[in-house]
C-alpha cells in the first residue's frame, strides 16, 4: 500500500499540493467537499490517487470519498482540455436548439459530450442552466458566457474573437 511519501514522488501528481488542502481545511466542520472544490479548483481535476490521501487525513474511508467525487458533476476525475465548452442543456436551451446545438459540436470536435478531445484542446461539457434563457441556446467557453450560442460562435470564443 502506497502512503503519502510514495504517492510524492509521482511527478505527474501533486500529492504534496493534496495533503497540503487537506491538512489546511481538515478543521472546518464537514470538511470534505471543501478540500474536494481546492484540490480540483488547484490541480484542476481530483485525481483517483488523491482520494486515499484525504480520506487517511479525514479519517474516512476511500469509498466515502470516492462516492462524493462521484456524486457531484462539479468534480473533474481527469484534466479538462485547453478550452472547456459547457454547453445548457436545461429545459429553455433545448426549446430553443440546444441538443442540435451539441450535436453540432460533437462532430466538429469529433468527441461524445462529456469528453476531451485526444489532443487535450477542447472539453465538451453539459451544464444545467447557466441563467441566459432570454439567449438561449446558451453556452460558456472558458469561463465566458455565449448567447444565442452555434458552432461558428463557439468556435470564434475558442479562437479568441468575439463570438
């Protein structure tokens, strides 16, 4: 079994970075979830390997941890790709087009939604509502909010243009 010194020494995961948030916030009352938002907002995913790390510090089990990383959408198992393209799929953007919508960028990206493409540029997401019904279909592109969405807005938002 690997403890935290082992886990340290895999350059390509941060396990000092996870024990360093879980240590800093083991204190707050239900402390889970807050180290699960810091670890996955620092490292931009929650690693499989980081789950022993903070249910041994937690005092909980892998499986506890492993169930709420699970449960909840917000926590990335993997990295996202350079862009990530999150797209509403709540009831006003499907009104308005928002499954042709991801269909559309399925094929241009080449990828089912809820995948990276192979050379990690882009990261087709669904989301539930990010509140611009009056634009529906409504998209965000790394963080920036596209109303009216359609692939070739989409695709300016990547390029950096003003979609």
């Amino acid at each position: 079994m690997a403890g935290p010194a082992a886990a340290a020494e895999d350059a390509a995961f941060d396990a000092a970075a996870v024990i360093e948030i879980a240590e800093g916030l083991r204190g707050l009352e239900g402390p889970l979830l807050p180290i699960l938002h810091a670890v996955n907002d620092r490292l931009g995913h929650v690693d499989a390997r980081a789950v022993p790390l903070i249910a041994d510090i937690l005092n909980l089990s892998r499986a506890e941890v492993h169930g709420v990383v699970g449960f909840y959408h917000d926590f990335r198992r993997a990295p996202a790709g350079r862009h990530r393209v999150q797209v509403c799929r709540a009831e006003a953007c499907q009104a308005m087009g928002g499954e042709a919508l991801v269909q559309q960028l399925e094929r241009r990206f080449g990828i089912p939604c809820g995948q990276t493409t192979a050379d990690r540029q882009v990261t087709l997401e669904a989301v539930y509502c990010l509140g611009n019904c009056a634009l529906s279909p409504a998209a965000m592109v790394d963080g920036a909010l596209v109303g009216r969405a359609d692939g070739e807005r989409i695709a300016a938002a990547i390029a950096g243009r003003a979609p």
